[in-house]
C-alpha cells in the first residue's frame, strides 16, 4: 500500500505520552503539542503504581470477546448472566434460539454446535448492557428484535474465523475441511441469512432501518479486514512508525470499534431514540469496543494468542506502545521483530516490551476507556449509567 500525505496526529500519541512519563525512569517524548494533559499523566501514575496481583491477569486475557472459541476446550462464560435477572436468561435463549434458525446451520452440524457454544458464552456476557439500554429507551423484547440482535452476534461469530484464515492461523477442522471459496460462500450465506430473518417476523420502518445500520457495519468492517489482507501493518513492511500508529487507530476504528457501535446503533434505531440518547450509547459501544481490542492484542501476546510466533508479525497496541517510547532497548525490539519466526528470540522480546510496562500501557488505555464511557454515559438516566459503568467492569474483570 503506497502512503501519500502526512497522516494527523493520532489521538494515541498523548496517552503514549503520558505513560512513559511515569515509568522509572520516566521517558520524556518530544511533542508539538506541548506534552500530554496533566490528567491523563495523573491517570497513568495510578495505573502504573498498582501491584501486579492488582492488575489484569494473563489467563484472562486471552479470553476476551473477540476470540475465536473451540468447543472442544468448553471454557466457563466470563460473566454469566445465569442466576441472575430473569429477564436476562430470557433474552439470551431467545438469541440462541434465532441464531440457531439460520437455514444454512442445518446444513452444517458441527458450526451450528461452534455457534451455539459461542452464543451460550456471549450472549449472558452482553445481556446486562443491553438490557440496561433497553430500559433506558422503553423498548420491548420482540421477535423481530431477537432476530436483530441475534443477527449482530452471528456476524461477530463470524468475525473470528475469517480473521484466523487472514492470519493463517489454525482454525476448526469444520472449516479447514472446507475449500477456501466454500468456506466464503458458507460465511455469505450465514450473513445474508441472519440480515434477512428479522423480515420473517414483520418489521416496522423503525426495524428496517437498524437492519440497514447492521449491513452498512459489515461493509466498514471488509474494509478494515483488507487492510489486514494486505499486510497493511505487518513488520517488515516499510513505513514511518507515525503512519502506523494512525493506521492502526483507524483499523482499530474501523473493525472494533464499529462492531459494538453497531450493537448500540440497532437498539437507538429500532426504538426511535432521541439524537442524546443515540450519541451516547454510540459512543459508549464505541469506546468499549476499542477497549475490548486492546484486551484481544494484550491476550495476543501474554494470554497464549502466540503473535510473537508468528511467521508474520502484525503490530498491535503493546507493539506500536514499545517502538515509540524512545527507551533503551527500542532498537533491539524493533530488529528482533523483523527476524524470521525460527531465529526470533520470543523470551528476549518480551523482557523488551516489559522493561517498558507494555502491559501496563494496555491496562491505563483500559481505564481511560472507562472514563471515556462514563463522560459518554452523562446524558442517560443515573440508573442506566450506573448499570452499564457496572457492566464495564465486570466485562474487564477489575479487581481494584
């Protein structure tokens, strides 16, 4: 990909600022814009400053809502809604249910089990948020609104294998027995499906346009899944590490943040809200879906997702963190990363990106996150912010 024209700053580059502002030693990073906001550096030293036992561990995450699951492993759910509110149970068998209906699962037993197991674990995962949204905009569990939702964790399902066959990853025998074009048009068919069944049930115009907001992410979501096609951020293709940050930011933007943008997008539109309360469950989804790739990219590298492994290393947050702080040892890290897998020392690169707390960089884009969601939150009712800042937390498991 040929790049034209200065990119503008991104808007990571102040919170990379401000965390290597406290690491001991600090690192000062030259700026144009003065250096990073004395909150951001305040929120940073509390990040910086918690015990390791305090942070988020390893185990946990790997298993964040974007990872591909193997049924055979039969992981616990993260958060189960189980035991919990009624309605919540209530809603989340109805998604399976809806999923599960697609015409092209019956065709294929083994990825209607793959998508029930992911749907049994996801859907009480996110069941509180939407519920907690769902009371905020007086609107109904329907049918038609099963069928919606259900549409948006099919195709976030979906998302996972079609990553792993960019990446050339392992995938289930299901789909690795499958021609690379089958495997596309059993996808195509499984999306086409999913936007088509909420009609089955009859939808008011107010439905037809979030089914309309739900086809529009899938297309912004291909173009950030080309980018990976082309190996847009892969180390050893050349270009100024301020392109990739902004590249990067933008993919993020584009795949993960839209996703669960989205997610809000189909409640605000299905229930008519008004242009506050659509803001700020958009920018709530938003923030956490930018916030739930930063958990993917740690679970990449400290919760056995293997990117340090690969033939092809992509750069991620903790990668692009470490190659702009200007500390002793970025040059090694930045050598090593463009080693063959066979002669790249996986030990070495670590102590690299932990000389430089990259995993703490990854938990303060974490909180600031939070704070995002909580200023995102303010137009809502108290009650409504209050459940889905609570929902926030239990989803990163915070243990301070």
């Amino acid at each position: 990909m040929s790049g034209r024209g200065i990119p503008p700053q991104p808007t990571i580059l102040p919170l990379i600022q401000a965390y290597a502002a406290v690491l001991t030693p600090p690192v000062a990073m030259s700026s144009a814009n003065g250096g990073p906001p004395a909150p951001l550096v305040e929120l940073a030293s509390r990040v910086a400053a918690r015990p390791r036992a305090k942070r988020l561990l390893g185990g946990d995450l790997a298993d964040s809502d974007m990872v591909d699951v193997d049924v055979s492993e039969r992981l616990p759910p993260q958060v189960s809604g189980r035991g919990g509110d009624p309605r919540g149970e209530r809603l989340s068998e109805g998604l399976v249910r809806a999923a599960l209906a697609l015409p092209t699962l019956r065709r294929h037993a083994a990825m209607a089990e793959e998508l029930e197991y992911s749907m049994r674990r996801r859907a009480p995962l996110w069941t509180p948020a939407i519920l907690a949204i769902l009371d905020e905009l007086a609107l109904d569990v329907t049918p038609t609104l099963e069928r919606l939702l259900a549409a948006w964790f099919v195709l976030v399902h979906l998302s996972a294998p079609i990553d792993h066959w960019i990446d050339d990853d392992t995938v289930a025998g299901h789909w690795s027995r499958l021609h690379p074009a089958e495997r596309f048009e059993v996808v195509f068919a499984l999306k086409d499906e999913a936007l088509a069944a909420p009609y089955e049930t009859g939808v008011t115009p107010a439905m037809a346009r979030a089914v309309t907001e739900l086809a529009s992410s899938t297309f912004t979501a291909a173009v950030g899944a080309y980018f990976d096609i082309v190996g847009a951020l892969e180390v050893r293709r050349p270009g100024e590490l301020a392109s990739r940050l902004y590249l990067h930011e933008k993919l993020v933007h584009w795949k993960a943040g839209c996703i669960y943008r989205t997610l809000a997008t189909l409640l605000a539109v299905a229930a008519e809200a008004t242009p506050a309360q659509r803001q700020a469950i958009e920018e709530f989804g938003f923030t956490v879906g930018c916030s739930i790739q930063v958990l993917d990219d740690a679970g990449g590298i400290w919760g056995g997702g293997g990117d340090l492994a690969r033939d092809r290393i992509i750069l991620t947050f903790p990668l692009l963190y470490a190659l702009a702080v200007p500390a002793r040892g970025r040059d090694e890290l930045a050598e090593l990363l463009v080693l063959p897998q066979s002669s790249r020392n996986a030990d070495r690169l670590l102590a690299l990106l932990a000389a430089v707390d990259s995993i703490g960089f990854l938990e303060f884009l974490i909180e600031r996150g939070r704070q995002r969601c909580a200023e995102s939150l303010a137009p809502l009712h108290a009650e409504t912010a209050e459940r889905l800042l609570a929902w926030t937390d239990r989803y990163f498991r915070r243990a301070v």
